[in-house]
C-alpha cells in the first residue's frame, strides 16, 4: 500500500476516534443536564463512527479485505477483536428495511423505546431485550438498539486500544500536527489532546423517558 494512501487511512482512522471522543463529551454533559435527545444524539454518534472504524479495518466485504488486513498489520491489531463483530459492521445497513423487520417481529409485543434509567428497577424489568427499539440503561451502561445490546464501556476502551494504537502511527506520520507535549514529555495534537480513553458518566440520573406498549 502506497504511503500517501495509509496516511489517507490512519488520519481517517484518527479522526473517527476523535469524533467518539466529542461525542463522549456530549453524552457526559448530556447526562449530568438530564436531557433525552443529547442522550442519544452522543449514542449514535458513537455508534456511527465505531462503525467507520470497523469497516476500515475488519471490512466484511470481499473488496477491502487487503487493505483492512494491511492496516491491522500495521497497527498490530488482531483478526479477533471487540469491533469485528457483525452488529456493529451492519449497524446501518438497510437501516430502513431492519426497522420493518424489528417493527415486524415486536407485533403485538410489550414494547420499549427512548427509554433512559435503571431498566431493572422500573416498570419495564420484564421487558426483553429484543423489544427494546432504544434505550440507554444507566447501571449496567448498555445501549440497546432495535433488540441489539451494546455495553458502552467495553465498546469505548476497545476504541480506546484503537486510538491509541492509531496515534503512535499518526505522530510519526504528521509530525508537523503534533508539535505540543504534555507533563509526562508525550507528543499532543497542538489544537487539542486526543487522549483514547473517554468513559461515559456514571451517574444514575433518570431523565425524562418515553416508552410504549403495545397497542
């Protein structure tokens, strides 16, 4: 692979990781204000950009296996790995044609959507998880979408293992970009740190939520 076309990759690489980091900051701010939309506005966001991160590098197509293989390489990264797992590479795919699907298949079911809480002490508890369209459960941090759970903070160290992975390349790429140190002597972004290692807030605060039964 040419090095023009990996530093195309790694700085793409790099930025998606960024973009879960704002958004990171987005869903702690968003719970500490108790404010739904922002809440699940950060969610997708993230789950949007691990997607890009997935597909570059544990592509499920055919056509990209030599260059995804090239950078795990590159990146030290192993075949088996939290982000290559099939939810996650096909979260988007078709999305309107699974949303019929799940609609579909919850007919006639107790269903549960844009729910934020501790879903084990409310009156949703029976509630299963392939009913659930969207939630975010604030104890157990599992984000579910359309049936499908996601434990954030597994999800977002995998992430972090990543970045920090993708910044030791990236620096010595574009040195020019990194021309700050922290306390400790190690290169910084000069805008702003990038540090791969976001957690979301875990408060348990409930803010408004909304569910539906079936009707």
């Amino acid at each position: 692979m040419e090095l023009n076309v990996v530093g195309m990759h790694i700085h793409e690489l790099r930025n998606q990781c960024r973009f879960i980091e704002a958004n990171v900051g987005v869903l702690n701010q968003s719970l500490e204000k108790q404010a739904p939309v922002g809440i699940f506005f950060a969610l997708q966001g993230i789950m949007t950009a691990a997607n890009q991160l997935a597909r570059i590098l544990w592509t499920p197509r055919k056509k990209g296996k030599d260059r995804a293989t090239k950078l795990r390489e590159m990146l030290g990264l192993p075949e088996k790995h939290p982000l290559n797992n099939e939810n996650i590479l096909t979260i988007w795919d078709f999305s309107d044609e699974a949303n019929d699907q799940w609609i579909a298949q919850s007919k006639d079911a107790y269903i549960l959507y844009d729910f934020i809480g501790d879903i084990a002490n409310s009156q949703h508890k029976d509630v299963e998880m392939k009913n659930i369209f969207r939630a975010f459960d604030l104890v157990t941090k599992i984000y579910t979408f359309r049936g499908v759970g996601y434990n954030m903070d597994a999800l977002l160290k995998a992430i972090g293992d990543v970045s920090n992975r993708v910044n030791q390349i990236h620096v010595r790429m574009f040195p020019e970009q990194w021309k700050q140190v922290d306390d400790k002597g190690n290169p910084v972004e000069a805008a702003e740190t990038v540090s791969g290692n976001a957690e979301p807030a875990t408060e348990e605060k409930e803010p408004a939520a909304e569910t539906a039964d079936s009707k």
